[in-house]
C-alpha cells in the first residue's frame, strides 16, 4: 500500500465547517488511489478548558485520570471527522490508542512511545477505509490511558508514519511552512521550500512552534519526510527531510527566539570536583529543565556558575537553588527573569567561518548586550535583555540575507 499520513492541528479542525474542509482534503487524497491515515488533535482550545477543569476538580490531581480527561478531546474530533467523511460517501473509521494499540510507558502527562501495532491498521487500510487515529494519546501495557504532553499529536502522527512506513506525513496546521523567522515579528520573513531534520530540531527546541521537537526526532531516527502546509490554503509547504549539497550552501536558514528564559547566577562557587553535580542534580530531581550553562573562573579557589531554565520554572529553581547555594556556602545567588534567547540556525554554518564573529558584530553594532553564549555544529545563541529581542531577531535576519521583499 502507498501510505501516507495526514495530521490535522486544533485550528484545522476548530469547527465544524473547518473539519468538513479538511474531509475535502482527506478524500481527495483517497482519490489518488492512496491509503489515508489521519492523526486529529482536539478542537482548538478544547485541551486548556479539559485542563482546567482538571484543576478545578482537584488541585492534586490523580495523573492517570487526569489523562483519561484530557484525552477525550482528540477523540471527539477523531469521531466527527469519522462520521463526516462517511456522510461524504468516503469509508471511515476511529481507532483509539487502545485499539491499535499506540504503546507508552506509564509516565503520566507525558509519556513516551514504546511500540506501534500494525497489523490492525493495515487490515483496515487494506479494507478501504481511511482510518482515523486521535493524536496525543497512548496507552499503557497494563491498559491505562496516556497521554504525551503538549504537541504529542504531532509525535503520534510521525511515529504512526515511522512504524506503517508511509511515504510522507503531512502536517496541516495554521501556517504555510518553516519560515526564515516568525512573520508576525519580520514582516519580510520568507518561507522555506525545504528543510533538514537537524535544522528543524534546532529551531524547535529554540522557540520554533512549527513541529514539536519529539516528533521531528522522529521523523529524523526513521527518514520519514515531513510536509507542513496549511489547512487553509493549497501553498506547498515545507519540506522537512534528510540534509543535501544545496542546503549546505545556505548557511542561515533561520532566526529564532525564546521568550520564556530565566537565567539564575550562583556566585562564588567552591572549585572543587562535584559541586557542579550538586547544583544540578535537585534542579534534575524536581523535573527542571537546564538550558544554558556558562562558568567563569573566579577567586580565591571558586568560580560562578550561570545557567539558563524557562520562565515558568524559575520561582521553584530559585528556591532549589538557594537551598543548595546555602549547603556548598556560595557567596551569593542572583536571579533574572528579563532575558531573551536569540539564535541563528543553518546547516551551511559548519563549512562556512566566520558566522559567530558577524553575529556578534551585527548585535554590538546595535548596542545589544550578549550576556551568554551557546553553540552547537548548526547553530549559535545568545542571551540578550528581554527589550532588545525583537531588534536582535530583526537585524541578524536582515544581516543573513534571509529577507524578501515585503508582499503589498
């Protein structure tokens, strides 16, 4: 069979009127003579108020019911877009993670895929049907219900690819592709005809909100190539796919930006082997996610540490931390929420020289202040006060020549 996977996001399928159109787009590619999988995530805004009331039945709520609740909206929108392609004449039928079954572990409110059966989904793509799967859920080998944290539709759909070996998964979402950088903030940002799978990890886990960074790890693991287009018009897309010669001449491909930083400095450090691991570990402990790292030499035999978390987290890592900063006798402990992430990604970067000196030429020519440095192969970032961000995205993308003309 010639396979091909078809995720649809909560604002494809927000209404009834926008299900029916993406039923227009699902039979059309039946026609074609293809075998359709369809991955739906909730209504749009549907999981927030599921979420919520969640939270208003308990405040300790029980992970294993919270994710039956919270499941249920990809399951409403699977049922609707079910009924309505049979209405239209077109064969089609629910299967649930259960009925699949999608396999997780039994980490609550975001797990991880373990397997995907098959041979259920074959059977009745074989049997004509265009089969409909909600995203985001999965179930446990003792039978609970699971759920694989936001974005997990996105991950459903390629590891349903992966494992059915389609030929492509096709994002549908709001927007028209991976652009050079967020148009709502560079009015000349250009989209991307094609992408690699390392750019596009990168620019996901650095703010990009296009494809959640799991399933593009997916999609990378498994060579599944990966279609992002909009729901709403018949633009072609984005291409996510294995790294070739003509991406390589690009050295930039991308800006992107990360609101939701915090950056904790814990001064005067005892230099000696271990404390690092004792900074970190409760931070690991508590479930806190550390991005940046930077240490400097101090002294008097100690040293500053400064590292990054997100926003949302840093209330509960001050106190962690002080309470560690405390046990080692650290001089001081400094925290501040005002910074942004900036970085510039591109797979050209590793053949090319001279990409992290134009950088930091183009900020400090605009008087923005670098307060820690990251780099990778692909990709370069630099923390910055929160106020200077939008300029920083704006001048690097202009530096690069990523822009186009603007559209009148």
């Amino acid at each position: 069979m010639d396979i091909i996977v078809q995720k649809y996001g909560g604002t494809s399928v927000g209404t009834l009127e926008r299900i029916r159109r993406v039923a227009k787009r699902v039979v059309a590619a039946a026609e074609e003579g293809k075998s359709v999988l369809v991955v739906v995530s909730a209504m749009s805004g549907e999981t927030n108020r599921l979420v919520g009331l969640c939270s208003e039945a308990s405040l300790a709520h029980n992970g294993r019911e919270y994710d039956v609740i919270v499941s249920s909206g990809e399951q409403v929108s699977a049922g609707l877009l079910a009924m309505i392609l049979n209405d239209m004449g077109s064969p089609a039928l629910t299967l649930l993670a259960h009925q699949i079954p999608v396999l997780t572990d039994d980490t609550h409110g975001s797990a991880r895929i373990k397997d995907i059966k098959t041979d259920v989904i074959k059977k009745r793509l074989a049997e004509g049907f265009v089969v409909v799967v909600p995203g985001f859920q999965g179930v446990t080998e003792g039978g609970d219900i699971t759920t694989l944290g936001r974005g997990g539709s996105d991950t459903t759909a390629v590891a349903l690819a992966a494992a059915l070996e389609a030929e492509v998964c096709e994002i549908y979402t709001d927007v028209e592709g991976v652009f050079t950088t967020d148009p709502g903030l560079c009015a000349d940002a250009r989209k991307l005809g094609k992408i690699s799978y390392d750019e596009m990890l990168e620019m996901a886990s650095l703010g990009a909100k296009v494809l959640q960074t799991r399933s593009v790890e997916f999609a990378r693991k498994y060579s599944i190539p990966v279609l992002v287009r909009s729901s709403f018009t018949d633009s072609e897309g984005t291409l996510v796919t294995m790294e070739d010669e003509d991406m390589e001449k690009v050295v930039v491909s991308g800006i992107t930006y990360e609101r939701d930083e915090a950056k904790i400095s814990v001064v005067g450090v005892p230099d000696r082997p271990g404390i690092a691991a004792r900074i970190f570990k409760p931070l690991t402990d508590a479930g806190i996610n550390v991005d940046m790292i930077v240490q400097n030499i101090g002294t008097e035999a100690s040293t500053d540490l400064t590292f990054t978390v997100s926003e949302s987290d840093f209330d509960e890592a001050m106190t962690i931390t002080k309470a560690t900063a405390s046990e080692i006798k650290a001089a001081d402990i400094v925290g501040d929420r005002d910074i942004s992430k900036v970085s510039i990604v591109g797979a050209g970067m590793k053949s090319h020289a001279g990409i992290a000196s134009k950088t930091f030429t183009v900020l400090a020519g605009e008087g923005i202040n670098i307060e820690m440095i990251s780099t990778s192969e692909i990709k370069i970032s630099c923390v910055v006060e929160s106020k200077y961000m939008e300029l920083a995205v704006r001048v690097l993308h202009k530096a690069f020549g990523l822009a186009h003309e603007p559209l009148v």
